[in-house]
C-alpha cells in the first residue's frame, strides 16, 4: 500500500462483508490520518525553529558584516547589542532541550499534597517586583477558610503558574491589571490568570500551545520562544488536568485551569 511508502493521504476503499477485515481496513485508514497529521506537524516543527535561528543569526551576520566593512563602529553598546542576538538563541536551544524530555521521555510525576492556595500565592510573590516596575497591578484571590489541596507534582505545577504568569506580566502594557483567583465548585478546584494586556487574535488563539507558536503581535517585540505554553499543557495533561483560554485583543486574557478536588 501507497501508506508505507510515505503517501499519507492515500486509504483504502475496499469493501468487504467480513467485520474483521472492514475493522482492519477502518484501523489502517485512521493511521493514514494521524501519521499525516504527525508529518505536517514535523515538518512545521522543523521549518519554525529554523526561523527561530535565522533570524538572529542573520542580525549577527549583517552587524558584523557591517563592522568588518568599517559601516558600524565597534563599541560596547554594539557589541552588547549582538551578545543579547547569541543569549537569544542559547535560550531557545535550552528550551527545545526541556521540550525535548517532557515529549521524548517518560516524565515521572513525583505526586504529593499540594497546597494551592500556598504554591500560587509563593509564585505571586515572585512576580511582585517585575509587576511593580511595570506598574501592573498585581491580585491574588481566594477563600482562606477553603481547602485547596490537590495530589500532584509541586515543582512542575509551579512551572505551569510561573508560565502563565509570565506571560499575563510580559503582555500587559504599564497600569494593567492581572488577577489570579482560586475559586472552588462542587467537583473542581479552579485557577484563573486573566490580565488586561494586549489579548490574542482569533486566528492565533487556536495555536498558542503549540510548540514555538508565537502570536504576529508578539513575535518581534516581546521576549519569548512560544515555549511556555506546550510545556504548561504538557505538565497538566500529565495530572490529567485542563487548560483553557479565552480572549479579546485590545482587551485582556483569562487562562483558567481546572482540578479534580479529590479532597472531599
Ligand atoms: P512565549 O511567551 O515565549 O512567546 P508561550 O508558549 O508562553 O511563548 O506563548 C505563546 C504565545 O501565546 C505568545 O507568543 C503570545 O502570542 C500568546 N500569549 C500567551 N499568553 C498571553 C497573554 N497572557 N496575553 C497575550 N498573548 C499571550
């Protein structure tokens, strides 16, 4: 069959009356699909970190170019500028590398109790003096008579918090606001990050945690590698837990994440 030799769009239209064979035949189709799904996704993969690369490396390439023709002088602040372009792209390296092992490695969840209420409130505090020097107002609300306690893994949850909050901080504009609340319902413990930054367009919203996914209006002029959204989603599905997002341009995101309360 045309499948083994790489043509992933081909399937099969045999007809029979056996269960067994018609079984067969629904199976191999369905492998057709997802193996093309798989491939178009490699081959995105592959064509995004190469722009990733390129880009500052064809900045290096121009400056020093430039500087070599006596175009740029060399000075501090010239070469600090092209020290930032190599960091730029070691970061992104080191990034595919953690991406690398969530997706290649059998990531073992070191399950414990959490506090949540406790683990967000220590990773709020973290982002109390980058919210300040941006002038973002920076909330933090919930119930302290409420049990927010779940089983997972401290440090890889912590991860997911720091990402998102992150992300809120980097996208707002200077005298936003970002809220983080812990809210409970019958079945659900539920974290929600919501900031009245810049918003994600439509088209992208349905991308954004896809590996190296960066929004139009990001891309250029806000620091990022389109990492650390995959690795947030990566992490809860590992809990078996859910991301959602929902946003306005020009308005504001609210990212909400929902655990199963197991602890009544
Ligand atoms: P990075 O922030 O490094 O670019 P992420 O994977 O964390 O990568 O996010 C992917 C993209 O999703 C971002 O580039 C941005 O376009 C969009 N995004 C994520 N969080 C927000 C937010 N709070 N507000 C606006 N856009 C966001």
């Amino acid at each position: 069959m045309k499948l083994s030799q790489g043509d992933y769009k081909t399937r099969s239209k045999f007809k029979t009356d056996i269960l067994e064979l018609e079984n067969l035949k629904n199976s191999i189709n369905t492998l057709g699909e997802k193996l093309g799904q798989q491939d178009l996704l490699r081959r995105k993969l592959v064509s995004d970190i190469s722009h990733e690369i390129r880009t500052p490396l064809n900045i290096l390439q121009n400056n020093l170019e430039a500087m070599i023709d006596g175009i740029f002088s060399v000075n501090t602040e010239q070469l600090i500028a092209l020290n930032d372009e190599v960091i730029r792209v070691g970061k992104l390296l080191n990034n595919l590398n953690v991406l690398k092992k969530f997706e290649t490695e059998d990531i073992m969840l070191n399950r414990e109790r959490v506090l949540l209420d406790e683990l967000i409130c220590s990773v709020c505090d973290d982002f109390s003096i980058i919210s300040k020097e941006k002038n973002i107002e920076l909330a933090y609300n919930f119930k302290s008579n409420e049990n927010y306690t779940i089983l997972g893994d401290r440090d890889k949850l912590k991860q997911v918090f720091i990402n998102i909050l992150s992300n809120a901080v980097k996208f707002t504009n200077e005298g936003g606001k970002v809220w983080v609340n812990l809210a409970k319902n019958k079945h659900e413990i539920i974290v929600s990050i919501r900031d009245t930054g810049i918003g994600i367009s439509e088209q992208d919203l349905p991308f954004i945690f896809e590996r190296l996914y960066r929004g139009d209006k990001s891309r250029n002029k806000v620091e990022g590698s389109g990492i650390g959204l995959t690795i947030a989603q990566n992490i809860l599905q590992l809990h078996l837990e859910s991301i959602n997002v929902e946003s306005e341009p020009g308005r504001g995101s609210v990212f909400t994440i929902r655990f199963k309360d197991t602890s009544s």
